[in-house]
C-alpha cells in the first residue's frame, strides 16, 4: 500500500463519532461572524451597522491578490460591528447577527438536488470560487481561487484530493465522503476543468475501508479520477507527504505543490466548490465533529459559520464535569481553546474534548538520546538536534539545521519517550528565524 | 466555567516514557541476574545487591548535596547501571571494590557530564575499566570462580578457574552447551548467552531497542573471527566461541544498544555495531588481553557524535 517515505507515527485513532450520520444543527439565536476568515490579506466590509442581510449576501469582500470573500451565513440584522474574541483568545473585526428566519439570496440554490453538467469554463470555475469565499478546508484556510491562477510557465499534471484524514478523532470528511460522495466527485471534476487537467489522485487512508469502496464504485462514472487507498499512519495528510505517497515526487524545500506539477485540496473543500459553482452556494457552513473519550453524544453537524462553540457543546449534552481541554480540530494539530463564548469558522471542523488526565503532557526527563524523534520525523530532520539549538539560542545553527522545514505535525514531541516540548522548541526556532530573516531583507 | 488547559499541538502523546523504558531494561536483566544466582550462588546476588545500592546511593547524594537538583534516581537508570555494573565482575569480588567502581561509574561517568543522556560513556563500562585497570588481582580475567550449584556454602571458597576465552588461549577445549546456557567462568551477569537473548528479545519486543546494534556487532564479529579462524585454526579460536564466550552477548544487547552512548540513526547505528565488532575481534585476537568488548564499545562511544553528524538523514526535498 502507498505512503510516504520518512518517518511517520501511529497514534491511537479513536474515531468515535464514525457512525452518527450528519444532522443539521439549529440556528443560533445571534451569531458572530469574522470578517476575515482565511489565510492572507483582511477583507474589506461591505455592510453596516443595522443593515438586513440575507442568507448567503457578501458581507466583507476581497479586495487583495490572497485573500477571500466572506458572506453572511444567517439572515437578519446586524447588531453591531465590533472586535470579537476567536477560540485563540486573539480580537478580530466581525459582524453581529441577530439571526431572523432562514431567507437565502434568491439565486442560491439550496436544495438537495444533484447538478451534474458542469456548464463553466475554467475561467468562470476560477471566478465562481473566488465569488463564493471558498477557502483550503483541511485546516489552512488558504483561498482555494488563487492555487488554480498557475504562475506564469507553470503546468499541473495532477489534481490531487486530500481525503485522508489522518487526524485521530476526526470524523467530518469521512461522513462527508459516505453521504454526499456525488456530491464530492462533481466537485473534483469541476476542480480538474478548472486546473485543466486529466487526471485527479484521491487519496483516502486505509482504516475508512466503505468510503474508499463507495468513492471507487462511483468514480466508474467519471474519467480519471483515481482513488488510492494510502497506509494508515499519521501524517499521512501532511501535503508534501500525501503527494510524495500519490505520485513520488518530492517537493522542494520551501516550494509549493505546483513546482511538482500538483495541485492539492481537501475533499470538504471538493464539496464546497461543488456547491460554489453548481448552486451559487457560498461557504457559510461546513461540518464540524463533536467528540471526545468522555462525550456522551458525540455528534457530526453540519454547523453554520459564526456558531458560538459553547451552544454546539450544549447541544450535545453539555461540558462533561472533568473537561480540562478542548481543542478545535484534530488532537495532533489542533489548536487549544481558550474561550468558549468564540464562534466557529470556515475551518472549524471539530471540537475535541479532552478529560483533566488527558489534557497534561507527561513527566519531562532530560533527553534520551534514543533518537526516536529523529526516525518519525516525516521531513527527515533531527528535531533532537534542533531542540537543543534551540535551548541554546543558537538560531542560525537551527535555521542550518533545516528547522524551517519542519511542518510541525508533532510526530516527535508524540513519540519522545522523555517528554520533551520538541514541537514547542521547533516553533520558537522558526519564529526567531522568520525574525532574522526579515531583519536581513529590511537591511 | 472551569479553567482550560491551553498548550501547543500535538494534545496527545506516547505511553513511553522514560521510566517504562528503564524498568523494562532492568527486568530484561533478570533471567541473566537469576542464571548467574543459579550458577554463582548469593554471591552473585550480593555483589549485584551492592552495586545497586551504591549506585542508586551516590546519584542520590551528589544530587542533593553537590547538584543541589531534584533527584532522578526514581526513573531506574541508576539500577540498570548497578545491575550491568556488577555483571561485569566476578561473583567473588570483594564488596568495597564494587563501591569505588559505582562512585567512578556515577560520579564521574555520568552526574559530572549533568547526569542521564548526558554522559558520552556507558556509565557501567567505565566503572568495569576502572577497577579493572586499578585492581587487576580481583577483576583481572585470568582467574575466575567456576560455576557451583545453588545454595552451596560460599562461592570465594569455590574452584576459580579460567574464563572460556582464556582457556581456549591457552589451548583447553571448552564446552560450547555449557557457554550458551552459562555453566562457565566468568563475569556473573555475562555467561549465559541464552538468558541475556532472551533479555533482548524483551528489549526488542517493548521496542526499547532495536536490532541493528546487536545484529551489526555480532555479525561482525562473527564474519571477523571466521575470517581469522580460516586463515589459522591454530591461532585464532572458532567464531562460534568468540560470540559466545565473554562480555560479547552482553555487550552486544545491553552495553552497545544504550541509547545515550550510541548513534540515533540506524545506519549510524549499524556502523556503530560493525566498529564495536572489529575492535573487539582486534582486541582478543591480537591484544595481551583475553577480552576486549568493554574497550571496542568505549571507543566506539567516542566516535558516537562523530558517527551522528556523518550519517544525517536526508532532509525531505531536498
């Protein structure tokens, strides 16, 4: 079976919310929404104080080369327009939604129907996508237009489609890939036109065994979509890795995929440019899994963006007693919450809940040498070496190091018998590198 | 609203720990522990008995009296170096003896370089070579007690006789059942090559360790001694006996496979084993002494960071 070829880890996968099928989760009573939800430049507001929106009506609007529309997931009035706390405890600028019945933009097409024929050509594909505010949904948030603008002399060979999902707990894509994987494929064929290429690799990991049969059955229907079933082991979904176990090619250090002639996307994303540019369908919800060992009703919603966290929990029966950390996404990537009262994202696909046990690290003893972090590094770096750099101050040695290569997937501070903080160390070198780098460019 | 824990990713790590590692070492030294009892009488259990407690004693006082640092003696290192420390001695051995090699083996070769994985020396050997090279009447190895059956009076008053390798210099035919399963002279915790495998294979099976050290060291040696014995059977002994006889199965499993004295990456690892090989065929074929494990994995941990920076993995994409 394919897979990447450095390194790799194994962690528990606990995918506990497998079987509950997609519900769709009620409408807040008020929402916050951010005005800028996507990697790059802020987007420009478009509405004021008090104005009526509607379901799906432009809201910030994109006005830079990287960055992305964001449009109003609710209909109803907006309350104010203020700083709002994300899940990170960080202020940004978003619009307050007191939510009024469920009025979408008339040309939005919000039923279940299939549209199979795709009328646009890449260009408007391109267009469409930008239009409807799709972002990168495996976790980056990446404005998904601008991958498909090839630089100039640049050519794709491959689409390829992340369905990998090699997050422990993560169950959103896979209930994703089982109920709507029409839906998904269309999307990848409209993703292939846009690219203008023959042929699309999805990926999918080996412990979703049905959702790699259903994909395969129904990709009969369409030309040169390929599905490939890939090892379970993490991180298996780390772009580099999944193009290297797809196609074996590497991409160069500090590249992007296209360097390599690919060009890659989650399948939620898949899904929401199928729902962009078949039904005008603009990215204002997306399907957010609710687990943990200690959740009684663990749950895969289809959640609208800008949904408090806090009633997504009470939805499914409240905070257990001994919650000591929740993390929005996965347990290997995911990022710590601090607030509650903060509202989901376009990139929000899961809260994990973890007991008081679960949420500290374990003992720190001094280093080991037993070198095991240096075997699971996917990138084939010797995160022992860099952490120690690190402790030292020794920036430039860590940036020699390849320290900047590092894609932060926490398979070594996983692995570390000794327990030692090496993401931890591994992030301050690349800070304190990106400074030096920008001092040197500003000389 | 109860308080949340807010730290970096990854949220979930390895049930491996230091401690689980160390612990797991020290029961894979049990079968040789409890064949040298066999063998070698409570004498044996004695002298494995003070070398822990004066190893595990000395780490305890230099840490609060002189490091002034939290003590570490709870996660198990300091047994393991007790334990391979005195199986690295002979059964008779006088007890003080045992105690200046645990003050060398911790104080020096481990807690003056900052204590666990900090030491470039295998913490056990040093203490060995030290009181080898400074007591050579009580740890040389011509003379060693022979094996007596359990629970006899005192093993001190027991035959001494020589060790399998020196025996074999000297052109005595030895017992190659009687070395594997441990019925011989010797250092207590090394004669028996069956038990200390089987102590590897627990290492192995709890991924404490992996193969490429003990494979690449044995093999080697194997290949050498082979080579030599083919060139001259008269001179040079059978390469089954140079894997058997002596420190090199413990060498081999539990000295060379520490992981804080030897290379991280496995083909620096199988380099490791191959000069830990070499050297000690070197050393027993054409040295003054029978034995030559503890000096070919010493050196060899001299090499261990030279070894690491020449076999860098190969960073992605590049």
């Amino acid at each position: 079976m394919k897979t990447f070829n450095k390194g790799g880890v194994h962690p528990q996968e606990n995918k506990l919310s497998n079987d509950s099928a997609i519900e769709v989760f009620p409408l807040p009573k008020q929402a916050v929404v951010f005005v800028s939800q996507h990697l790059g430049a802020p987007s420009t507001m478009v509405v004021q104080k008090g104005d009526k929106v509607k379901a799906g009506q432009l809201i910030a609007k994109a006005e830079q080369f990287i960055c992305a529309n964001t449009h109003s997931p609710y209909s109803g009035t907006i309350t104010k327009i203020d700083l709002a706390t994300d899940f990170t405890g960080y202020k940004k600028p978003a619009v307050y939604i007191d939510v009024e019945g469920d009025e979408w933009m008339e040309d939005i097409d919000t039923s279940n129907d299939i549209v199979r024929d795709i009328k646009l050509d890449s260009a408007q594909i391109i267009d469409k996508i930008k239009e409807m505010g799709i972002v990168g949904l495996g976790g980056a948030a990446f404005p998904t237009h601008i991958k498909y603008m090839l630089p100039q002399g640049k050519k794709a060979d491959y689409l390829i489609i992340n369905a990998v999902e090699c997050e422990p707990y993560l169950t959103s894509d896979y209930r994703l890939m089982k109920e709507k994987a029409e839906e998904c494929l269309i999307g990848i064929e409209i993703l292939k036109k846009a690219l203008n290429v023959d042929k699309a690799l999805v990926g999918i990991e080996a412990n979703k065994p049905d959702a790699i049969e259903g994909f395969t059955q129904l990709s009969k229907n369409y030309k040169e979509i390929e599905i490939v079933p890939l090892k379970t082991k993490y991180p298996q979904g780390a772009e580099k890795q999944l193009i290297y176990a797809l196609t074996k090619r590497q991409v160069p250090s500090g590249k992007l995929p296209i360097e390599v002639g690919c060009v890659v996307n989650n399948i939620g994303t898949a899904q929401a440019v199928y729902s962009a540019v078949q039904k005008n369908m603009p990215l204002v919800q997306n399907i957010l899994t609710l687990t943990g060992k200690n959740v009684k009703q663990r749950k895969n919603l289809l959640v609208r963006v800008g949904t408090p966290l806090q009633s997504v929990i009470d939805y499914c029966g409240g905070l257990p007693e001994d919650t000591g950390k929740i993390i929005s996404g996965g347990p290997m990537m995911g990022k710590a919450i601090s607030d509650l009262s903060a509202p989901t994202v376009k990139t929000t696909s899961a809260l994990l809940l973890m007991s008081k046990k679960e949420s500290s690290r374990k003992e720190e003893t001094n280093c080991l040498r037993c070198g095991k972090c240096v075997k699971v590094c996917p990138m084939g770096l010797e995160p022992i070496k860099i952490a120690q750099l690190a402790e030292n101050r020794l920036w430039k040695d860590a940036e020699k190091a390849y320290a900047m290569d590092c894609i932060e997937c926490g398979s070594c501070h996983f692995t570390c018998p000794a327990g030692r903080p090496l993401l931890d160390l591994m992030r301050v070198s690349k800070n304190h590198i990106g400074d030096l780098r920008r001092q040197k460019a500003q000389r | 609203m109860a308080l949340l824990t807010v730290s970096g990713s990854p949220h979930v790590q390895s049930n491996q720990t230091t401690k689980k590692i160390m612990w797991t070492v020290i029961i894979a030294l049990l079968p040789a522990l409890l064949v040298s009892i066999y063998y070698f009488g409570l004498d044996a259990l004695m002298v494995t008995l003070t070398s822990v407690v004066f190893c595990v004693g000395f780490e305890w006082l230099i840490q609060k009296f002189i490091l002034k640092t939290k003590t570490t003696i709870g996660d198990g290192s300091a047994i393991i170096t007790g334990i391979l420390l005195a199986f690295n001695l002979p059964a008779n051995i006088p007890l003080w003896i045992v105690g200046i090699g645990a003050l060398v083996a911790i104080g020096v070769a481990k807690m003056s370089y900052g204590g666990l994985g900090k030491n470039p020396f295998n913490p056990a050997l040093v203490g060995r070579v030290f009181l080898f090279i400074s007591f050579p009447s009580k740890v040389a190895m011509s003379e060693w007690p022979l094996p007596k059956p359990l629970f006899s009076s005192s093993v001190s008053d027991a035959l001494t006789g020589p060790t399998p390798l020196l025996a074999m210099k000297n052109g005595q035919a030895v017992d190659l059942w009687n070395m594997f399963i441990g019925a011989t002279g010797g250092s207590l915790g090394e004669v028996s090559a069956i038990a200390l495998i089987i102590g590897g294979l627990i290492m192995l099976f709890r991924k404490v360790i992996t193969w490429h050290i003990p494979v690449s060291f044995l093999t080697t040696a194997g290949v050498f001694g082979l080579i030599l014995w083919l060139i001259n059977p008269n001179e040079f002994i059978h390469p089954a006996y140079q894997l058997l006889a002596g420190g090199m199965m413990l060498g081999a499993i539990f000295m060379a496979t520490d992981m804080v004295t030897s290379p991280v990456t496995y083909k620096g690892q199988l380099l490791f084993g191959f000069g830990c090989g070499v050297l000690t065929i070197i050393f027993r074929s054409f040295g003054p002494m029978p034995e030559g494990v503890s000096f070919a994995i010493l050196i060899m941990n001299a090499v261990t960071p030279l070894i690491d920076k020449a076999f860098k993995p190969k960073p992605f994409g590049y």
